[in-house]
C-alpha cells in the first residue's frame, strides 16, 4: 500500500510538472493542485506511520512474551533443580535404607544364633553358674562375665529395635520423597507445554517482522536470554555458596566502578531508544557509563567473584564480572575488554578487576554497571558514590 501511494504521488507531480508546460492555468487550478499533492503526500506518510506502528506493536508484543517465557523458564530452571536434588535424596534414602536394613537382618541373624546356642545348651540360668563358682574368685569373675553378656543381649535387642524404626522412617520418608518428585515433574511437563506454545506464538509474530527487525530482535532475544542467566547464576550462587563466602555487606555507600567517569549514556529503568531506525523499548538493568578502551574498572565493594566471563562471543553481555559482597547484594560489570580476575577470588574495595572494552552488544566502549540485591535489581545510584 506504502509503494502504491508513492507512486501515485510521484504520478500526480509529473502530470503536473507536464500541464504547468501545455496549458494555461489559473492561480486557483494551482492551489486546488497543491492541495492534491499535500493529500497525497499526507496519506503516504500516514500509511507509513501505520506499517511502523504495527510493526513497534509486533516487537512490543514478542517483548510481552519474552518476559513471560523467561519468568517460566527461570520457574522450570527452579523446578529441575528441585527435581535434580530430590532424585539424589532418592538415592542416598535409598542406599541407607538398604544398609539398615542389611544391619538389621545381621543383627537379627546374631539374635537367633544366641538363642539356639543357649537352647543347645540347656537352660542353665545366670544363678546356677554364680552359685556353682569354686571359691570367690571364681565367683567374682564368673559375675562379671554374666553381667557383660546380660548387657550385650540387651544392647542386641535394643539395636534390632532401632533398626527396625529406622527402616519404618526412611520408607516413609521415602514414599514422601517419591510423592514430591511426582509432583515436581507434573508441574515442569506443565510449564514446559506452556513453553512450547509461548515459544510457537513468538515464532509467528518474527515472521511478521521485516528482514531488518529480525535482526534486531534476535540481538534483543539473545540480551534478555543473557540477562536471565546472570539472574540465575546469581540465584545459584545465593542458594549454595553465599553462606561459606566469609564477605559480609554492612550498608553504606559502594565505589564509583569507573572513577573520573560520571557522564551516563544510559541511565537506570524503562527507555526508549532507536535500533537502525526502529523504535524499541525495554528496561535498562543497570547503568552505561562512557570510557576509552583500557580504563580502569574497580571493585565497588570488598567481595568474591562469583562469575568471570572471558568469551565476548558467548553473551551479549561479552566480557564481564559478576561479584558478591555479602548478604543478597551482587554487583554485575560488563562490556569489558579485560578480566583482571577469576572466579573464587577474594576482591577488595577499590581493586582493579577488569578494563573497560567494548565485548558484546554495544555501540561504543563503555561499561555496564548493575546491582542486584534480595534477587531483585536497584537502581545503582542508590548504592553508589561518584
């Protein structure tokens, strides 16, 4: 439609352009000719408004989706962990009910021996042996002898007892397991159906997107995918590793990462912004802060690195760093063209860690500074002291 009415615009203008030349025309036939072409031009512009807002549309609702595949994804990302660690309870209950059981048929076994033994032998009692001793010392050791075996027998019964409890706990705590890891899965084949169709609408809204929109939302896609996976190796991290890290985050202000650098090309929150000409909007997970190739990037706070990246080609993010300063708060850098660190390492406050670069999705060298805290990002300018 867009085509059609630029061709009938540039027709109009060239019929015109001819008559101006054959034909003697009054002031009025001008203006009624202007107006015309005005019309024509205004309806090929709103045309093309149309084609560009269905197609902002088009993104916007592939970005909708996004964000509910991704909230599902880190759901299903949860539940196999869940499952992954059920199933080792599983195994370990398991073995340990194979080995208190295999205990208690031992136990029981050496109970059964003891009494055939003592059958064989008659039913000489603890008495007739003390009272048939020859002389007292005799007697004496005769006394204790009885009494080490009186008090095995009742240790024997009292470990069948225990035993016997024991298997009747870890098979019920077993069925339990096994009703959890049921439940667990029914949810997942749940999410991963609601995935699949999720995944099968996005996939018809892209092949509405022009050639050149494609592109852009695959640089989008693989951002918001790169996203995620800090936020859940973050979590990760939180769930495992945080209690044994010996840093703790006491408050008060965290460092500039980029110091005699405070100009922002991109501030925290929603923005919006053109990609080859295309409007996109999304939210900005952290704050871009311009530098030449090579700057020094700090340490905002004493912490351990929790992830360092060294392939740019792996994550939109390209080279970055991901530290932990204690309790829930995480601090991500990214963009880099050098890491100066390694994960597990102990960092303090102020230290160099990387150099600013331009890895990744980006426009220019500059650095991408977040913070995380209780699983949630800040604004970092709430943390941080220029």
């Amino acid at each position: 439609m867009l085509k059609k009415c630029v061709s009938m615009l540039i027709l109009i203008v060239i019929i015109t352009t001819s008559m101006s030349y054959t034909l003697a025309v009054t002031e009025q036939d001008l203006k009624n000719q202007q107006n015309d072409i005005q019309n024509n031009i205004d309806d090929a512009k709103d045309e093309l408004e149309q084609v560009e807002g269905e197609m902002t549309e088009t993104m916007k609702q592939i970005k909708e989706l996004n964000s509910s595949i991704s909230e599902n994804q880190n759901e299903l990302d949860d539940l196999n962990d869940e499952i992954t660690s059920l199933n080792k309870e599983l195994k370990d209950l398991t073995n340990k009910l194979e080995e208190t059981e295999k205990e208690f048929n031992q136990k029981e076994s050496d109970l059964k021996e003891r009494i055939t033994v003592q059958y064989k032998n008659g039913t000489v009692s603890y008495l007739d042996v003390l009272l048939n001793s020859n002389g007292i010392i005799e007697f004496v050791s005769n006394y204790y002898i009885l009494t080490e075996m009186v008090e095995n027998d009742t240790q024997l019964l009292e470990t069948i007892e225990q035993k016997k409890k024991e298997i009747e706990e870890n098979k019920s705590e077993l069925e339990t397991k096994k009703a959890d890891l049921k439940v667990k899965k029914a949810q997942a084949d749940k999410i991963n159906v609601t995935l699949k169709n999720q995944k099968a609408q996005k996939n018809s809204y892209y092949e509405d997107l022009s050639e050149q929109e494609k592109e852009i939302q695959k640089k989008l896609d693989q951002y918001e995918e790169d996203q995620r996976k800090i936020s859940q190796e973050i979590a990760n991290f939180q769930k495992n590793n945080s209690g044994s890290s010996n840093v703790q985050y006491t408050g008060g202000k965290l460092l500039w990462p980029l110091p005699g650098h405070t100009t922002l090309s991109s501030g925290f929150g929603n923005r919006t912004y053109k990609i080859h000409g295309v409007t996109v909007s999304d939210f900005h997970r952290g704050l871009d802060i311009p530098a030449s190739v090579g700057t020094n990037i700090i340490a905002a706070g004493d912490g351990v690195v929790v992830k360092a990246q060294t392939n740019p080609y792996v994550s939109s993010y390209g080279k970055y760093i991901t530290l932990y300063h204690g309790g829930s708060l995480y601090t991500v850098y990214a963009h880099c063209n050098a890491l100066n660190v390694k994960v597990g390492q102990k960092v303090s406050a102020g230290q160099v860690i990387a150099y600013v670069g331009a890895t990744g999705n980006v426009t220019g060298p500059h650095l991408h500074f977040e913070v995380q805290e209780g699983g949630a990002l800040k604004d970092p300018r709430s943390y941080v002291s220029k």
